[in-house]
C-alpha cells in the first residue's frame, strides 16, 4: 500500500482517522531520510498553525462565561482534551501527574515484583495502593515513603496526604473510580474506552478496543470488560438480555455473570476478561493478548 492507496480509502470517523494516520507513518518510515524530514517539518507547520488557532479561539471563548463553561464540559470529551493536551492549551490534569509519578517508581517497584496503583485523587489527598510482591511485604512501608510519597509529592506540591489503602477495587469520587481486579496481572498499555456514561448502568455496550471487540458492562461506576464471544460457539454476546448482573447468550442460551465474566450454564468455562479502569468520567481498557 502506498500513499495515494491510504488517499483513496480515507474515512471520516475517529477509528478511520486514527487508522489513515497510522498507516501513513507505517508508510513515511520506509522513505528516506531526507522525505522523512520533509514530511516532519510539513506536519509540524500545520500543527503549529492549528495550535495557534485553537488558542484564539479558547482566548476568545474564556472571555464568555457560558462558553468558559461549555469548553470545560467539551473537555470531559477524551478527543477533544487529547488535542488541546497535545497543543499544550490544557495543562496536565492532576490524575496524569499523579500516574507520571506513579510510573517513575515502577520500575523499582517491578524489581521486588510489585507494583503500585492509584486508587483515588482528593486533593490534598491521594490513595494508592501496593499490589503484587509489595502488597504485605514488610518492606513496603520504607518502600512506600521512600519511593512513591516522594515521588507523587514531588510532582504534584498541592498533595500533601497520601495514603496507602489495602484490599482491592475502589468507587469514590474522583480520580480512579475503579480498577477490575482483572488488572493486576496483566501487562501492556491501557486504551480509551470512551466515557462512563456511554455504558448505560445495568447494561452493556458492545465496541472495538484495539482491534478487539468487547463487550463493556456497567453497574454504577464498576465496569466490566469481556470478548464479546460467547464460551460456547463464540458467537458475539451483547445482543443478549441482561438482568441484575447476569446476560443471556441470544443465540443458545448461555449464562454470564458480568461482573465475573464466570458462565452459570456451564461452569468450567467463562468470559475473557480485559482489564478495566474508569479515571473520572472516562473508561480505559488493558486488552489481554
Ligand atoms: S453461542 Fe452462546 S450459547 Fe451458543
């Protein structure tokens, strides 16, 4: 496939924009050098041009309360805040720093086979807790005010009470809402999901998370992730009736618990979970490979 391939098959939804862009840097990096650069600084031009106009135009819109107002809840929109992220017109939220610091202490943690996770952001306040090897290791407390306090206080001076929490999952307000216990084991990047309130409560939604298709379950702020295959012929699931936590395969009748993804009908056989964590208002979902 060439460039001109990538041209005449462009489509206009998000998924497509973000598979043309990705296709054409697969592309751009078989050029040479000297192209590559050229497509370098002509990307950074219309990108520098696009910057610019977006902060005329929230300059403008801040001086209106109503739109002041109408921009912050465009914001909760994860397009939307990655780009002016990305342009720098929005600063980093206090979730991202405190997960930045979070992250730098992971590699010392992952050498004693732990890790750590956010549980909650309340300013002055924040909750991790230690999961892993670190979890009831006698060293986690030196381990926990040496590394992580130091570090989340570092990056982010307005915490001052940071609290470490034990057990699994967490529903408060703010910062991470829940985290599926499905999470701890797993390895890679986590993937936006879209927001919360797209999963309607008590229901699931079927989507594609890199390149897989899912079904996301909701009970209040806890959400599920599974294959949207069925354990008995992997026929997709979310067609299926869902009543208090439990869906009905439309096609033979299989049972699932959604908070489990555990089969009732047969059960040596379950679900594939994917892990899950809702950070505000938005999902993330860690495909299992
Ligand atoms: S495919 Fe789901 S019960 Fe048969």
């Amino acid at each position: 496939m060439n460039a001109h391939d990538v041209a005449s098959t462009m489509r206009n939804d998000l998924a497509g924009f973000v598979g043309d862009i990705e296709r054409l840097e697969a592309i751009f990096a078989t050029w040479d050098e000297n192209q590559q650069a050229a497509v370098g600084t002509y990307k950074l031009a219309i990108e520098k041009l696009n910057g610019e106009a977006l902060r005329r135009l929230v300059r403008a819109l801040k001086t209106d309360p109503a739109a002041l107002a109408a921009m912050k809840s465009a914001i909760a929109d994860e397009v939307v805040y990655a780009v002016l992220r990305r342009h720098d017109i929005v600063k980093a939220s206090l979730n991202e720093r405190v997960e930045a610091a979070l992250e730098g202490v992971r590699p010392m943690l992952a050498s004693h086979g732990g890790d750590v996770e956010l549980v909650k952001v309340k300013p002055p306040s924040v909750e991790v807790r230690f999961i892993g090897a670190c979890d009831g290791c006698p060293a986690s407390a030196l381990t926990f005010h040496a590394g992580v306090k130091k570090a989340v206080q570092d990056a982010c001076p307005e915490i001052t009470d940071i609290i470490q929490v034990k057990g699994l999952g967490g529903s408060e307000e703010g910062g991470v809402r829940f985290v599926s216990p499905f999470a701890l084991g797993d390895k890679g990047s986590w993937v936006a999901a879209g927001l919360l309130s797209e999963i309607p409560d008590g229901a699931v939604r079927s989507t594609v998370i890199d390149g897989e298709k899912v079904l996301l379950s909701r009970s209040g702020a806890s959400v599920t992730c599974f294959q949207n295959a069925c354990a008995h012929l992997g026929l997709p699931i979310h067609d299926g009736e869902v009543e208090n936590g439990i869906i009905t395969c439309p096609h033979h009748g299989f049972q699932y618990d959604l908070s489990s993804g555990e089969c009732l009908t047969a059960p040596e056989v379950q679900l594939q979970a994917h892990a899950v964590r809702v950070i505000g208002a938005r999902v993330e979902v860690r495909i299992s490979k």
